[in-house]
C-alpha cells in the first residue's frame, strides 16, 4: 500500500515557499479582475455595459473599489461580540487561501536542472484536504452571524451551515467513482490516469453532481440561500461593511476557484489537453487556467440564468435526490471497475 | 521522528499559504479600524439592522430543531464518506472481497436514511 504520494524526491524548502508565493500572487492578481469579468459579464446578459468608467474596458473599477471600502467607518452593531467579529472573516480567508495549495497547475518539471512540481502540495490525502479547510470554514460563517448580535445575521449563519453540511456529503460521496477509477487520492496521480480519458464521460453523473453540490458550497445562485436579500437582508454578513465585507467576498470568489479547479483535476484532465496534444510543459497551468475561466464563465452565466430556491426545496434536494444519486454513482462504479 | 518531518516538508507550501491567508485576513478585517473614517459613536446608528422596531435581539433565542436534526444526520454520512475514500482507492487492487464488504456497508446505511426518510426528519418544517 502507498502511505504517501509517490513524492521520492525533495525540493529545497525555499523553492517551495517561492513557488507558494508566485501562486498566491497570481491568484491575488487573477482576482480583482474576475469580479470585474463577472460583472461584465452580468451587465451583458441583461443588455447592459456594466462596469466601463474606470480605466480601459472599467478593468480599473476592483481598485477604485478597494479605496472606497478601506475608507469605510470600522463599524459594528452594539450587540455584537467585538473580537469574534472582527476574527470570523479572517478565518473565512485564511479557510479559502489554504485551499489554494492543492490545485495542480502541472506536472513535475524541469526548470534549470531541478526538479520542481508545479503544484502547492501533492499529498496523499489529495480532496479530503480542501474538504477538512471546508470544515472549519464553518466557523469563519457562524462566528461571523453569531458574533453580529443581529437576527438576520444568525438566521443566516444557521442556514449557511446547515445548506453547507447538506452539500458536502454529496460533494464527498460524487468523487468516490473517481477515486475507484484512479486508484490514488494524488490530485497529480488523478490527472495522470485520466491520459486514455477524461472523467466526466465515464463519471458524468458524479461530475453533474459535484457541480451541483459545488454551486451550493459556495453560495452562488440558485443556491445561495444563504444571503438571500429577499428575506435574509444579507445573510451572515448582514452587519458587516467596509472591508469586513470585501473579506467575505474575497473568500466567496477563492473558493469559488479552488472549486472550479478541483473539477478541472478531477474530472476535465487537469492540464491534459483532448487529440493527442501535447504541448511543452510551460503551457500547463495556462491550460489549467482556462478550464477554470470555464467552470468561472458557467458560475456566472447560471446566475444570470436561474431564479433562486426555496429553502425546503434546497434542503429536500441535498437530501433526498443527490445524496441516493451519489451513492447509486458510488455503488454502480464500484461493481464495474471490479468486473 | 524523521517522519514526522517528512510530512512537515510535504506541507510546507499549504503552510505558507495558510501563513498568506492569515495575513490577509488579518489585514482585510482590521483594515478599516486604521483607514477608516472617524465618528462620534452614535447609539441610533450603531443598533443591528431591523425593519423599523427597535431590535430586542439577544444570542440565545430559540430556533427551529430542523437545524439539530440536519447537523445529526450530516455526521452520520461524512463518517460514511470518510471511511468509503481508503477503500475506494484500493477497491480495485482487493477485488470482490472489498466490494462485497463496500455494498453491504452501504446497504446497511441506506436502510439507516430510508427509515430516516420515513420517519420524515427530511421535511423541513
């Protein structure tokens, strides 16, 4: 048995927190502009420009935001538990950030006679790492309502866990069948076997359902009861402004991200590409990348699409048709990869 | 020991980025108690949101046991997805032992969710 992931060489500690770094900047970097793509994109679904005014195509409009928020009144309600409501989205970030180390931007490469694998970590517990960061981000939310002293706030925060914890079981239980497929828990190793084919045509009912579940853990529409303005005001973050605000947001679009890559990992071939491509291994994360503009691109366009939920018919979803589905998935996989 | 340090050097990159993600978080949450703009407290303005009343909220109020029942239930299924993830990697190298041993464990927990089911703790209410 494999008690690690085939890692039989060491990179120097330093290469390590440098390539930590570089991916952490270009995701820094990569983020601004995605709220800007998406309210772009927005404006156009609804015959409209969006965002054009502040420097070339409105591109300039995160960093005038930014400013606007930073001079904001540190504000919090009487009621609310100062240190808890400052701490609660910090945890949020830190929850999502961390998740960013395991996405696979390539496999290990030579640059300049080392070897370096162009990845955060390649571990052996692979999807079970996001999904413990996923566990305490929990507390980044309910801190968050609990701490505001506000109803709308905790109702919020308790809807948010409870849409939250209904979701990830069938996040989990969808990617049994690639797990059974692969063999390995190694996101690298994941995407290696998927050479001969990509997942989501063998495992297109746990890819459907994992995009599901996906929608609903980070909130998006139709699934983001959680801040449902119409009855909720705000949900978790009703209370919060200024950069409070931005820092739930923040995390919102991250995860977001480190989901859209772990479907492009598990199921899209990660940097693979189709017809027998295979191109220098300095194009692999762009090609990670764009499979990610992609999972973004239908982020965004189901939002502009699909009308919201109601929260009985959410809960009755998660429970009673993805969950039977996943472990149908689950059962039906493992009975003919074995035969 | 040197196992130990093994694993640590494996995760040196999550722990920069955890180190990152602090930082950040850190600075986007206190950001505005250094920039921003200074007023006089104003008890009126500083009261939680509320449609027009003046909010009697406390912490400790009550709410609906859907909640507790889901949150039960939620365990119930991540203990099944965690121990389904060591044998779904090695499904294939143990054959059909493991696989008689994966259906009927799941068996026995969908007969645990349809009496769940029946028992109608999936109704929100």
């Amino acid at each position: 048995m494999i008690a690690f992931a085939d890692v039989n060489y060491f990179e120097p500690w330093w290469i390590q927190i440098v390539k930590a770094l570089l991916i952490f900047l270009v995701i820094f970097g990569v983020l601004p502009l995605l709220t800007v793509y998406e309210r772009k994109l927005l404006g156009r679904f609804q015959h409209r420009y969006g965002p054009n005014r502040v420097g070339p195509y409105g591109l300039m409009q995160p960093l005038a935001e930014i400013v606007k928020f930073a001079r904001k009144e540190a504000f919090r309600p009487t009621g609310s538990v100062g240190f808890l409501f400052r701490l609660a989205p910090a945890i949020s970030i830190l929850t999502a950030v961390g998740g960013l180390a395991l996405i696979p931007w390539g496999n290990v490469q030579n640059i300049l006679g080392t070897r370096i694998g162009l990845y955060g970590i390649d571990v052996s517990i692979g999807p079970l790492y996001v999904f413990a960061l996923g566990g305490i981000s929990f507390y980044g939310i309910l801190l968050g309502g609990w701490a505001s002293g506000s109803k709308y706030s905790f109702l919020g925060s308790m809807r948010a866990a409870a849409q939250l914890i209904s979701y990830e079981v069938s996040q989990g239980l969808a990617l049994v069948g690639v797990l059974i497929t692969a063999q390995t828990l190694s996101l690298t190793g994941i995407v290696n076997a998927q050479r001969g084919m990509w997942y989501f045509i063998p495992q297109i009912v746990g890819f459907l359902i994992f995009m599901v579940a996906s929608f609903a853990e980070t909130n998006r529409a139709p699934f983001d009861l959680v801040e449902a303005d119409a009855e909720l005001v705000g949900g978790y973050f009703t209370e919060y402004g200024g950069t409070g605000f931005v820092a739930y947001l923040f995390a919102e679009y991250v995860n977001m991200m480190v989901v859209s890559a772990m479907a492009a990992t598990l199921f899209l071939g990660g940097w693979l590409l189709p017809f027998g491509i295979h191109p220098p291994g300095w194009v692999d994360p762009f090609v990670v990348l764009a499979k990610m503009m992609l999972f973004m691109t239908l982020f965004i366009w189901i939002r502009a699409t699909l009308p919201r939920l109601r929260y009985d018919q959410l809960m009755s979803f998660g429970w009673k048709v993805l969950l039977p589905l996943a472990t149908l998935n689950l059962l039906v996989t493992a009975i003919i990869v074995v035969h | 020991m040197i196992k130990l340090l093994n694993v640590l050097r494996d995760y040196l990159p999550a722990v920069v980025f955890l180190i990152l993600g602090g930082a950040v978080g850190g600075l986007f949450s206190t950001l505005n108690l250094l920039t921003g703009v200074r007023t006089r407290p104003n008890l009126n303005r500083s009261t939680p949101y509320e449609c027009g009343l003046p909010s009697e909220i406390q912490r400790g109020f009550r709410f609906g046991i859907s909640f507790y029942l889901i949150a039960m239930l939620f365990i119930l299924f991540d203990i099944e997805v965690i121990f389904i993830y060591p044998i779904a990697v090695e499904l294939r190298s143990f054959g059909g032992f493991a696989l008689g041993e994966t259906i009927t464990f799941v068996i026995l927990l969908m007969i645990a969710f349809i009496y769940v089911w029946r028992r109608g703790a999936l109704e929100w209410k």
